[in-house]
C-alpha cells in the first residue's frame, strides 16, 4: 500500500483501520525533532491561514477524529475541531502530518508548504493517509461532481427512492450528499455500487471513473474486496444465455433421436 515519505522507514507501525493498512509514523520521529512550541506553532499557522470556505472539508474528514461531533458539527471555525482533536489525542506532535494531509486534500498545497516548511513533515498523494480509505475516497469523488451536477444526483436518487424530497431539502452539496446516503446505508467502505451508479449513467466522468477504479483496488490489495460490489446483471444475463443455449441443444438431440428411433 502507499507509505509516508520518512526518513527512517523503520520507525513506523501498522494499524489496520478495517479497511487498509495505515502507517502510523512512530512517536518518537517527530518528538526527537520538533518540541511543543514548534507544534503549537504549526497549530497557530494552520488556523490562521485556513479558508473558511474548506470547513466543511475538515469537518467530513476529521469526522472520526474527533470526540465531540457535535460540537465540530456547529463549529464555525477550524479551531474548534482542531482543539477537540489535541484534547481527545488524535492531534499530536507524533500525528502533525495529518494537518499536512488536510491542507493538501483541501487544495492548499501552497499553504502546507509555507507552513511545514523545513520541519521534516510532509505529505504526499501516494502517502499512507491519517483517515480512512472510504472517506478520503468520497471526499476525492466530492471534489469531481460540482453543484451543478448535485440536482441530478438528488433527483436520480429520489427516482430510486433513497432520497424523500425533506432530505433533498438538507443537502447543499456532494459531501452532505455522501454523509446522507451513509446514514442511509446506501453506501459504504464495501459497497460503493451506488457511486458506481452516478459515474455510469449520469456523470460520464473519467476522472471519476479513475478514482473508483484505484478505490477498489486498494481494497483488493487489502483483502477486502467484496463481491457486492460486483454488478450482478452481467453475469445473471450470461448464467440465464447459456442455460437457454443448453436447453436448446438438447431439445435438438431429443428431436434427433426420436427421429432416429422412428
């Protein structure tokens, strides 16, 4: 799977979060090389250089991260979440990358390298992430699909009735979209058949075909692939074409031998 750019690749674990394998970069690699002030700092100049406009970003993907969700669901600010996070333990100097991780999700690549600048952290595409698989994935997707393409999406699944139109009424854009059919059950970490579903018949969207093609492949790396999310149809239409062409052949040979007999 995909690893943290580190110096020393020894000095880290594995967790398994259910879903793929994250390395979790050793306690000690940034405690030998950043003291408090320096990740108090780091901290300051997040908050500080943050857009607001990315809230909702932080929220969705720090969702388990944190320990009061209520209160990071009303925050107004960054700081809130990011206080939740360094009282509950998710945030630390041993875990300053995941701030790294956030900037770059949310396209402030610009921001994270002024801010990370000659500390030793940083993040990249390929590294293993602080969240999990299925959450960065919708996230990526989210990123894909813009508000004009939502009121498709919405009105798609309410033909399916997954959506009621009070819950139509709720969702501003792709993420609530997402934490709505979540709830829902309609999606999940193994079942993404649903978002499969928008890029087949409504989007047409390569980029997006891409993303569920390295999702899914991630969870056959890890050993979690499940066969829901297989599309049955192909292969119920092949299983009922060959039953016919059997039954048909021996129709043939029944006729022949009667014949035969006669």
């Amino acid at each position: 799977m995909n690893e943290h750019r580190i110096a020393n690749p020894s000095s880290h674990q594995f967790v398994d979060f259910g879903i793929s394998p994250v390395i979790l970069l050793h306690e000690t690699q940034y405690k030998s090389a950043m003291d408090m002030k320096q990740f108090a700092d780091i901290i300051t100049q997040f908050c500080r250089k943050f857009r607001s406009s990315k809230l909702k970003d932080v929220k969705y993907l720090c969702h388990e991260k944190v320990r009061d969700r209520h209160v990071v669901e009303n925050a107004k600010t960054v700081n809130v979440i990011l206080d939740d996070m360094v009282s509950h333990g998710t945030l630390e100097v041993s875990t300053i990358g995941l701030l790294a991780e956030l900037l770059h999700r949310c396209g402030l690549r610009k921001t994270m390298r002024e801010i990370f600048h000659e500390t030793g952290v940083s993040w990249q595409p390929d590294g293993a992430s602080y969240f999990s698989s299925f959450r960065c994935f919708l996230h990526g997707v989210s990123r894909l699909i813009s508000q004009e393409m939502l009121p498709d999406l919405m009105r798609y699944c309410s033909f399916r009735q997954i959506l009621t139109p009070r819950d139509c009424d709720e969702i501003e854009d792709s993420l609530d979209l997402f934490s709505m059919l979540e709830e829902k059950d309609c999606i999940g970490p193994i079942n993404i058949n649903l978002i499969k579903d928008f890029s087949s018949w409504i989007l047409k969207n390569k980029a997006l075909m891409d993303c569920i093609d390295k999702y899914e492949k991630s969870l056959q790396l890890a050993g979690t692939w499940n066969h829901s999310l297989i599309n049955p149809l192909p292969l119920l239409n092949l299983i009922v074409l060959t039953v016919s062409e059997l039954a048909m052949k021996i129709w043939k040979r029944t006729i022949l031998v009667c014949k035969n007999d006669g």
